[in-house]
C-alpha cells in the first residue's frame, strides 16, 4: 500500500482530535479554494495556501510545514485533507485487511517495543484495574471507548501505533493507546505478549500528578473546549450538572482548590441557564481561563508548588504558641458562593505578628436551615467564653490554646479560650502599625500574591485619611466609594447593587452622610478576583470611643426605601470629597480590549475569527510587543492563527494576570 492511502484512514473526527474544530474547517475552506496541491511533481511535498508541508506514511503527526505555527497547524491539516480525497488510482493498491483485523494481527512485542517500558508498566497496571472496552468501526478508524478512564482514542487504518489519535495528555498518551489495543486483543480473545518480567510489575512513581489524575485534567479540559465551542450564550443544563460531577472528582483526586473553581464555575453557569438577571458571560470566560491555566500547571508541576495548585482540603492548624492572642476585632460579613457555600467570616487584627486573623462558620449548601445570617451573627458562640459574633465584635478579645493555619485562619478548637478586654483607646500608638495607610505599599504587598501559587488575599485593612460621598454607577449597576491615603492616592471600593446587599449598601451610605470619624476599612473581595475590593466593615470614633460596624449585621442604619431606585435618588446632592476618576494605562487598555474580544468570541458558539477582528487582534499584538509583554504577544500570535479554545483560555489568563498586575503599580 502506498504511503499516501494512509491519510484515507483520516477522517474529519480523527483530524478534529489532532488540532480542533475550527482549525479544520479553515482547512477544508482552503481545500475547497483551490490553495492546496503538489509542490512539483507527486511525491512527499505539498503546498498548501503558500505553505511547504512535508510528509510521509507517518500521518499528520509527523508532518512537517514551514509555517512558524507549533504542532498541527490549518496547513498540515489541509495537505491531509486533499491528499485522502485524491483518485484511488493515484493513492496505490488498497489495503487488504480491514482496521479492526489489523490491530489484531499487530505484533505486541514490536507494541511494546514502540510504546517504551514506563508506558508498557502503566498500560499493566491499568489492565490490573479491568480490560473493559467497547470498539467501532468507523470507516477506516477502529473507534476504542475505554469506560474505566472515560477517555477514547481512535487507530487508523494503515497508520499503526503511532499514527492512533486522542485527547489524552501527552505523557499518557503511549501507555493509553497500548492499553486500548491490549483490551481490544483480550476482548477478540487474543493474548498480548508483554515483554518478561514486566508483566507484574508496578505502574512508575511520577514525580508530579498521578497518571488517574492527568486523565482527570484532560477531562476537564475537553469540557472547557466544548464549552467554549457550543457558545456560553447558549449553556446548557447538561454542561452545568457535568461541572458538578466533575467538581466531585476533583475531591476525590485531592484537588480542592480546582474542586473550587469548577464548584464556583457551575454556578454561574446555573444562572446563564435560567438567565437569570445577574448572569455573566463575562464572568464564566474568566473562570474557564483559570481553571484552563490551573489544569495546564498542575500537569507540569512538582514539589512544593504542587502542593500549592491542590490547595488544601482540611486546613493544617498549629498552636499559636503559649501566650494568648491579643486581638482587635475588624468585623463581620456575610457572603455565599455561586456553588452554594454560605456563611460568616469574622476578622481580627493580630497586633503582634501583623495580620489579619480570621474566623469562618459555613456551611458547604443550604441543607441545615437553622443556619442563617442572623443565627450565625447573634446565636452561635466560636470558643468557649467567646459569646456571639455579635458580643465578639463589641469588645476586645485574648484566645488561648487557639490554633492557626499557614493562612492566617482561627480554629474552631474546643480547647481555646476567651476572655474580653477593652477595645484600643483612639490615641493608642498601635493604630500606627495597623492595615495600611499608603495604597503604594498595599499595591506592592498585593503585587507579590498573584499567580496560581500564590497566597490569596481576600481581605485587607485600610486606614483612609479621607473618603468621598458613596456614588452610584448606573451602568455598572454598583455602588462606589473612593477612599484615599495622606498622599492624596485614591483606591475605589464598590458594592454590587444587589438585593441581598442592600443591608451593606444602606449602612455605608448611613454612616458616611452622617459624617462618621472612620479609622479605618475592613474590605474584602472574592478570592481569584484582581479587583473587586467591597468595604464590609468601619471601625469608627463616637463618642470618645472605638466602635466596630459590620455593615451586614449593624442595626442602627434604617432601611432602604421599597425600591433600590428611590435609595439611589438619595444619594445626591452629598457635599464631599470630590470623586476621583481611575486613571488607565495604555498596557491595561489594551489587555483589557484583548480580553473582552476573547470573551466576546466565547459567547457566540462561533469561534472563527472575522477578518476585521483578527485585524483589529493583530494591531494590539504588535502594541503588546512595543510595549515590551512579549508573551502575551506570542499567545495572542498564536491565537489569531488558531482560534480554537485552548489558545483563546491560554491567552485570557496571562492578559488576565498582567493586567492584575498592571493594576497594582
């Protein structure tokens, strides 16, 4: 058989495994065009829309083009694409044997030989697990479903082992593929021969995520592509219950913080699904990118980095140590996650080592109904002596025998113990040391925790030398407040308008008409987030005194009138500090237009580039690369050559992180 029948075996499913979609179908619009043919005489040299590709009975995996496109570009495709539609007669004599009785008649010696002893040692210890396997014939490819991993690969009539195509991560894809053909011969009845002394031995240790766990990535990633492919516009109910399954078995494969995100990630596809008024698009783009660049570091990862993708299930607590912690109470508030998780964090100024400690009551849904906003705030005692979160907030507090985490998080420990002393006097010298007064050196503690390893920071400690009149942005549909340091430095801080915020909106607004003596700003943001600061508690001066003000549980602030319509025409006419517009770097524009049109893209279930936004694409890359982010600029190369899924998650992330970190300086 001539080497050119090879690629009759690829069809439109096979080349769509190798690359993607909408890479394939530019191909077959080149095909159609006209553009694809001979570089001179037949032979092994195809010219396809101006490029050089080589290639020979390997398949379109080893195929060569001169393009600068890495792995399977449109062009290696198209040249695959035309030669298996050339006349029978110019392709040679036709094979013999069908697909499925040419794997059978493989020689397993010459399998393992090809797969390598570390993939032949894999392919065994799955096999221990079971050998079940369903096989299709379809057309010239031998379709092979392997329901214990849940993943597929396809073997190509004439292409042999290393011409057999899936999605699975590449340092699974040998043992994979062997392990197919294994179960497809003890299925027929045939049985493989593994090289000697092989044949009980134990699946190689890997320095980084198990072989169960790449698997388990690839799922998710192949959801995420399919996702983004079908549109987010258009999001089903089915995709979202996927998510929920999948966030199950990332407990199980000791991943919690991906569990997280694909936890955070269906819930907001909940809400596109009912479109409901507070769905975002947006919002599930961003963290489709994350939890892409997680999955993409996680199969690369090592050591102690690794242990920081996971993230932890249960938290390691150690004693604090033998003298109590003193600690100055910040405040309350009430939160709850799109995957359903609720409840109250409470935070305290830990004097002596500097930082914000923290207490949390949660609960994973919504099953124990006894647990409320209000039952958290006012009925539930954190340590014995401690009383209420209500009490805790009023009052200062010394915890012995407490136990911390590496992240600064309170044990609920039965064994430590409360007692109360005063609040700080307004004149005591440790409000100097406290939070931060100068939003320069807060940018800079921020800067050093971005990144997938990073430490999350989700709460801060602002000590304001002035504030302005609280604003509302009708288009953003959210509430402002700009608080600025003794420099004049503004940093914006912004309540979504929201009904279940409309107890924070109306307090804050309360306290600053009335002229409160703020001394400082607890404010908090959802983790992940490079933004979104959201003030959720004041420590003030009245009456000579200090006082806490949880802006979620404090009662003295009135209600909002009936309509968040009427509230917000109250805000007017407020005699402030005048608002200071945010000022945007040219960098961050940019990113951020680069952004939006990847998130536009995401929506559609359309993920071809137009020429107009590849052009317009193109023009910001070349704005990336003078201004010296020779990254993003190669990503987004990539991306306009490629706009398929990957590229385009890949892409959003690091603009993504730039742009976080742009917002710092």
């Amino acid at each position: 058989m001539s080497w050119q029948a090879v690629y009759r075996s690829f069809d439109d499913d096979s080349l769509a495994t190798l690359a993607n979609a909408g890479l394939l179908r530019r191909a077959l619009k080149d095909v159609e065009a006209g553009k694809v043919g001979w570089q001179g005489e037949a032979g092994g040299v195809v010219q396809a829309d101006g490029q050089r590709v080589t290639l020979d009975g390997g398949g379109p995996q080893k195929a060569r083009c001169d393009c600068p496109a890495p792995g399977i570009c449109k062009h290696i495709l198209a040249a695959a694409v035309w030669l298996r539609e050339l006349p029978a007669e110019n392709t040679g004599v036709a094979a013999t044997l069908g697909v499925l009785e040419e794997v059978l008649a493989q020689d397993s010696a010459l399998l393992c030989k090809q797969a390598g002893k570390p993939a032949v040692r894999q392919a065994l210890a799955w096999l221990a697990e079971g050998d079940e396997v369903a096989a299709t014939v379809v057309n010239a490819r031998l379709q092979i479903e392997l329901p214990a991993l849940k993943l597929a690969c396809g073997y190509l009539r004439g292409a042999g082992y290393e011409g057999m195509v899936s999605e699975t991560p590449v340092k699974l894809r040998k043992a994979l593929h062997l392990y197919a053909l294994a179960c497809v011969w003890r299925a027929h009845g045939q049985a493989f021969a593994w090289p000697a002394g092989m044949d009980a031995a134990p699946a190689e240790e890997m320095p980084g995520v198990s072989s169960s766990e790449l698997l388990f990535l690839a799922q998710v990633r192949r959801l995420l592509g399919e996702l983004y492919d079908n549109g987010l516009s258009h999001a089903s109910a089915i995709a979202a219950g996927q998510l929920r399954a999948l966030t199950m078995s990332a407990r199980g494969e000791n991943l919690p913080r991906l569990a997280a995100m694909l936890r955070g990630l269906g819930g907001t596809l909940d809400l596109l699904v009912r479109r409901d008024y507070h769905a975002s698009e947006r919002l599930a783009f961003d963290e489709m990118a994350s939890i892409y660049a997680l999955c993409a570091a996680l199969e690369q990862a090592t050591g102690q980095p690794l242990q920081r993708l996971r993230g932890q299930t249960r938290r390691s607590f150690d004693a604090a140590g033998e003298a109590p912690l003193e600690l100055l109470p910040l405040g309350a508030w009430w939160w709850e996650t799109r995957g359903g998780a609720h409840g109250l964090t409470l935070s305290f100024w830990d004097h002596r080592a500097g930082r914000i400690l923290q207490a949390v009551l949660a609960r994973p849904d919504g099953s124990d109904r006894s647990f409320t906003r209000e039952s958290s705030w006012n009925a539930i005692s954190l340590w014995q002596g401690a009383g209420s979160v209500q009490r805790l907030c009023e009052q200062g507090l010394l915890l012995s025998g407490a136990s911390l985490a590496d992240d600064g998080r309170i044990a609920m420990d039965s064994q430590a113990r409360a007692s109360s002393v005063p609040l700080w006097e307004l004149d005591d010298a440790r409000w100097q040391e406290t939070g931060f007064a100068d939003w320069a050196a807060l940018a800079a503690f921020l800067g050093e925790n971005v990144g997938l390893t990073a430490q999350p920071v989700d709460c801060v400690l602002l000590r304001p030398s002035a504030v302005a009149a609280p604003r509302l942005d009708e288009v953003r549909q959210q509430l402002d407040w700009q608080v600025f340091d003794a420099s004049g430095a503004v940093l914006n801080l912004a309540i979504p308008a929201q009904e279940a915020l409309r107890p924070r909106i109306a307090r804050l607004q309360a306290a600053v008409t009335d002229g409160a003596d703020i001394r400082a700003v607890l404010a908090s943001r959802a983790r992940g987030e490079p933004d979104g600061w959201q003030p959720v508690a004041l420590l003030i001066a009245k009456n000579g005194k200090l006082r806490v003000v949880s802006l979620d549980f404090a009662v003295d602030a009135g209600k909002l009138p009936s309509a968040l319509a009427r509230f917000f025409k109250s805000l007017a006419g407020t005699s402030m500090a005048p608002p200071v517009l945010p000022q945007t770097s040219g960098l961050s524009l940019v990113l951020a237009q680069v952004i939006d049109r990847l998130a536009l893209q995401s929506r559609s279930g359309r993920p071809r580039l137009e020429p107009e936004a590849a052009s317009e694409l193109a023009r910001h890359g070349a704005t990336l690369r003078a201004l010296g982010l020779d990254l993003p600029a190669r990503l987004l190369a990539d991306y306009v050559r490629h706009p398929h899924a990957g590229e385009a998650l890949r892409l959003a992330y690091v603009c993504t992180t730039c742009l976080a970190l742009d917002a710092l300086k």
